[in-house]
C-alpha cells in the first residue's frame, strides 16, 4: 500500500481502539526521507501511534551507516514529536550497530528479533536496560523468553489471539511448561508458516481463516504477492487448525 493508504489504515485503526491498546505502526526506512514524513503525517492523527516499527532495509548497506542514521532519525522525531521507535532485527551483521544505537540513544526503546535463537542473549547482554528485546519469529517463542526477552510478535492472532495470549501471559509468570503446552497445539500451523523461507507466512494464516467458519473474522481475496495457498497446502492447514477453535 502507498503512504495515503497506510495513513488512512492507522487513522481508522487507532480511532477506533482509542485508549483500549498500544498501536505500533510499521515504516519502511526506503527511502528515509519518506519514513521522516510519514512519521510527520501519522503524529498529526487525531490518535497517532504510540511507537514505531523501523522495518529493515532493502538493499546492501554497512551497518555503520545504520547507527548514524538512525540516531539522528531517532533524535528529529524524538525531538519533534516525542516518538519512540523500535528496531526490526533481521541481519546478524548489525548486532554491534544496534547494541550502540540503543547504549545511545533515548528514542530507541525496543528490538524485535527477526533473525534467530542465537541472537537472543548478544542483544540481551548488549541493549541491557536500554531497550526491550522482544521475539519476532511467531509464536514459537518459549525457547527465547527462557533466555529473557519480552513478548513476541504473532501472525496468528487473526484468527487464535487466545492462543497468543495464553502463551504470552504464561511466559509473563514464567510457567514455561503452559507456554510450551500452547505452542505445541498451534505447532502444526506454525510450520506451514514458516517452512520452505516462509513462504505461506502470511497466506496460511488467511487460508486459516477462510477454513475456519468463523463470521467474525474476513480473510479477504489475497494480495499480489501473497496469493491464496495450493489446494494441498489448504488441505495441510484445514488439518492444522482442527482443534483450535478454543484459542480464537
């Protein structure tokens, strides 16, 4: 979707969830002069975002360039705005760029790991107090709250939000068996989302939902790159999602 549309989307969004929620708008950083304006556009919002997520850049860069320019995307519109913006994580080469960014600076305030298990504790160690390092492979994400992030990102909760829910706030109280116990039923879904370069990340979820006979939910037609699943990948998720009406 282009700018006007992504306004248009937080601006309905955001009204209508007013206080009942945190909003966390995605901005791809390409180019960034177009990230600063549309942070501009949407804090004009009658209900802007409460944070923003840096999406990761496309292209080949050095990640030195990452803490300059970030620290000054973080200090404008912190400055002018009081925004607060949290790093995606997708290239391991950046661990010592981000560590820096978030030692640095105050606008920075979490990092949404995109990567793997194995950068879990470096970021950890690393951002310290600085910043909340929050998993963001799905809901799989025991294995990393053992280690000590915070919360995890879902692309499930479309359709299972209780399922989402259950393993967060088990996670929370650290009863990592329970957390472990939801993950293990929603499993199935999860590796049709994640399999093959996650190329069903998205699609499977919306298959899920046109599969699921609930009414209160639309999956909608697909998308240009994000088409509807082959009829045996639909026939894979109808079986993963059996049993999991309680979780919606």
């Amino acid at each position: 979707m282009g700018m006007d549309e992504q306004v248009k989307v937080v601006d309905v969004t955001t009204r209508a969830m007013d206080s009942d929620g945190v909003y966390m708008a995605g901005i791809v950083p390409n180019p960034l002069n177009d990230a600063r304006k549309l942070i501009g556009e949407l804090e004009s919002l009658q209900r802007p975002p409460d944070c923003y997520l840096i999406m990761p850049l496309s292209g080949v860069y050095d990640p030195t360039g990452i803490y300059k320019e970030y620290m000054a995307l973080g200090e404008e519109v912190g400055d002018r705005f009081g925004a607060r913006l949290i790093y995606y994580f997708k290239q391991s080469k950046e661990l010592d760029a981000v560590v820096k960014l978030f030692r640095d600076s105050d606008e920075w305030i979490g990092v949404k790991v995109g990567t793997g298990i194995e950068d879990v504790e470096p970021l950890l160690r690393g951002v310290d107090d600085n910043g909340l390092v929050i998993w963001g492979i799905g809901d799989r994400s025991t294995a990393s709250a053992r280690l000590g992030s915070k919360g995890h990102t879902s692309g499930i909760a479309v359709a299972y939000a209780k399922a989402s829910d259950a393993i967060n706030n088990a996670q929370r109280v650290g009863d990592f068996a329970e957390a472990a116990r939801v993950e293990k039923a929603i499993s199935g879904l999860e590796d049709i989302r994640f399999r093959n370069n996650r190329v069903h990340n998205y699609s499977a979820v919306v298959e899920a939902m046109h599969l699921s006979g609930f009414n209160d939910i639309d999956g909608g037609e697909g998308a240009p790159f994000n088409p509807r699943v082959p009829a045996e990948v639909a026939a894979e998720v109808a079986k993963a999602i059996e049993g999991l009406a309680e979780y919606h």
